[in-house]
C-alpha cells in the first residue's frame, strides 16, 4: 500500500487514495484466517452429529499425520463389561466361603472406576464394612472389617504365577500374609475391532498394544486382533516411557485409552481418544471423545481430519492466490474501493462454504445424535 501511494504520488495523486484503500481492502485477510477455523468448526459439527466430541480444534490437523497408533486393552480394545468366568480359592486357607470372597472382592472395587469393577457389580455387600481404600497403579487395597486386603495383579498381591497360563484377565485377592482368591474375568472384543484394526494396518499405520494385564492375555488379544506389537504388565509410568520412546524416535502418536490410568499417556500423546464408557478424568485428557459402541469411529475420525486437512489446504490456496492475484490490479488503479470490498467478502464466504461441505457429509455409522442437553454436558 505505501508502494502504491508513492507510485500515484509522483503520476496521478487524484489515484493516491482509491488505488491504495483498494490495495489496503483486498490484502485484508479475511479469507486466510478464516481458512482453518471454518474447516475445523465445520468437521467438529460432522464429528458431533456421528457421536464423536471434539475437545481440541488443532487435534483434527494432527491426526492426519499419525503414523502410530497405541491402544490400551482392558475397556478399549475389550467391551468395557467384564464377567467373572472362575473364582478359584486358595486350597491353603481356611474360614472364606466362595461368596464371603466374592463380598470382600466388590467391597474393595466398590468405587473404583476401572472396568475390571464392573464384574462386581451385581454383588450384594453392606457398604460400611470396607474403609480406608487407597487405589494403585496395580490394584486396589483396603480394610474389610479388621483385615486389610489387596485386590489386583499377580505382582501388587506378591503371587507367583509363573506356572499359569491364561487368555482370561486375573486379579488375586490377598491378605497380609497370603493369597485367598483368584478371579478368572473375560471381556469379549468390541464390535467391529478386527475390521477396523484391518483396515488402519491398510493405511500404513504401526499398531501397538500397552496393557497392565498379564502376558497371556495380552498375547491372545493381539493374536485376535492382527497387531504385531504388544507390550504387557505395563504400569502407567511404564506407558508413559514407551510412549516417550516413540515419540523420539520421530513417530507422531495416537493413544487410545479409557481408564484413569490412561489420563496422564493420553495428555502426552500426540493426539489422543477415549471409547465409550471412559472415566471423567480420561475423557478430560482426550482430544476425541468416542460416545458411540463401534470401533469404525476411529476409521471415520482419520478420513475427517485428512478431509479437513484437504479443505485448509484449498482455502489457503484460494485466499492467497487471490490476494496475490487482485493486489496488481489493485494498486494500477484497475479496481476501485468498492470492488475490493465486494471481492474480499465474496473470497471469505467462498472459503465459509468450501468447508461447510465437511458439515454435510454422511456416514453409514448408526448413532442418533446426543440432545442438547447431553452435548452440553460434555461441551
């Protein structure tokens, strides 16, 4: 604009204002700023309406350049709704019915947000006999009238296991002094899972598993499923460094979790979601919040955000090809004030209803789409 001033200034100073306010007005950067944002609102409305809350805008920029993606098991990868297959009892100890167990197992889980609790659900128990409950990494621990008990894997109740071998998840209820129980629990795989894990491995992308259950089990998933990598007894510190790993070894990561546990991996991950059913503290630490049962959301999530990318691409390339375009014929006193004012608000709306076409896009994914007020609990 002071190059054009200066131009008209010296040849024609009645040009000087209308040539340089044309110039000032078309270079003004409507367009280019609305680029991103509109094609980001408009996937974040498409994403809402197939059951996929959106909590970070610049999530959608990064998906489509994941190249890892990290799943936890337990309530991700399995439905989220355990149930106890087998309550072995130690053959040692004396004076525990299978059911006064079965009690003190659900007495200690009785707040516990972790999905392996919801196997002890249905089981009747009187609430003021349990105290001092403190949960762990591992398990869970706490006074069931005067003996303190721990609930959790072989390695947080001192078990040796190293004779038993299982695909089924098992957690050992303990005393102080020796294991009582251990609980045999299935968690079948969530619908369309082999489809969908199919289909990424087509696209390119590496998969891996980081589970805090046994080695067995894990292995049995990741047979089920088709993914290569897979890594057990994971603590979530133990995550936390594979998934620091990855990341220097120049890998952008997604992390697909749904317990408290996972909250403090899916806050340092690249990119990261929760399935249905996650905990409060999970969700909050996610970019994607999955609300619907299938597994094809991820797939539909990856095909937005490489869609959206695409639109950002074509806004941006339209609004400086524009500006570039008009600015010469601006500042040669070929376009006056007010048809730069006309061309800059017919180039915005151009790039508002470029992405709008993201809102419009359909799916065969069956969800119905939450009530305002469901929305707003989330938003």
């Amino acid at each position: 604009a002071g190059l054009t001033a200066a131009w008209w200034l010296v040849k024609d100073s009645s040009m000087l204002f209308p040539a340089t306010l044309a110039v000032l007005v078309i270079s003004c950067p409507c367009a280019l700023s609305l680029a991103t944002p509109a094609a980001i609102a408009s996937s974040s409305r498409a994403l809402l309406e197939q059951g996929v809350l959106l909590t970070r805008g610049t999530a959608l920029e990064v998906i489509s350049n994941v190249d890892t993606v990290v799943f936890d098991k337990t309530g991700t990868l399995t439905t989220g709704t355990p149930s106890i297959v087998r309550t072995v009892v130690n053959p040692r100890i004396e004076g525990y019915s299978k059911e006064r167990i079965l009690q003190i197992a659900a007495l200690l889980e009785i707040d516990s947000s972790h999905p392996v609790a919801k196997a002890f659900s249905n089981i009747e128990i009187n609430r003021d006999e349990v105290r001092d409950i403190w949960n762990h990494e591992k398990g869970v621990e706490g006074r069931v009238g005067y003996v303190r008990y721990r609930l959790g894997n072989a390695a947080f109740t001192g078990v040796n296991v190293s004779e038993i071998s299982s695909d089924l998840s098992r957690i050992w209820l303990a005393d102080e002094s020796t294991w009582i129980a251990r609980f045999d629990i299935d968690d079948g795989l969530r619908d369309d899972l082999p489809e969908t894990i199919a289909s990424l491995k087509n696209n390119g992308l590496d998969l891996v598993i980081l589970s805090g259950d046994h080695d067995q089990a894990v292995r049995s998933v990741a047979q089920r499923t088709g993914i290569d990598s897979w890594y057990a007894e994971q603590s979530p510190g133990m995550k936390m460094e594979l998934l620091k790993t990855l990341q220097a070894e120049g890998k952008t990561a997604l992390m697909i979790g749904d317990g408290i546990n996972d909250a403090p991996v899916l806050a340092a991950a690249n990119v990261s979601m929760t399935v249905s059913g996650a905990s409060e503290l999970a969700n909050s630490a996610a970019d994607f919040i999955i609300t619907g049962k299938s597994m094809k959301y991820i797939e539909y999530i990856f095909t937005t955000g490489n869609k959206t990318q695409s639109v950002i691409r074509q806004n941006l390339l339209w609004a400086l090809s524009y500006n570039f375009l008009a600015v010469p014929f601006a500042a040669a006193g070929m376009i006056v004030p007010w048809m730069a004012a006309l061309g800059m608000s017919l180039s915005s709306l151009l790039v508002v209803l470029n992405s709008g076409r993201l809102a419009r896009r359909k799916t065969c994914l069956l969800y119905t789409s939450p009530s305002p007020r469901d929305q707003s609990l989330y938003l």
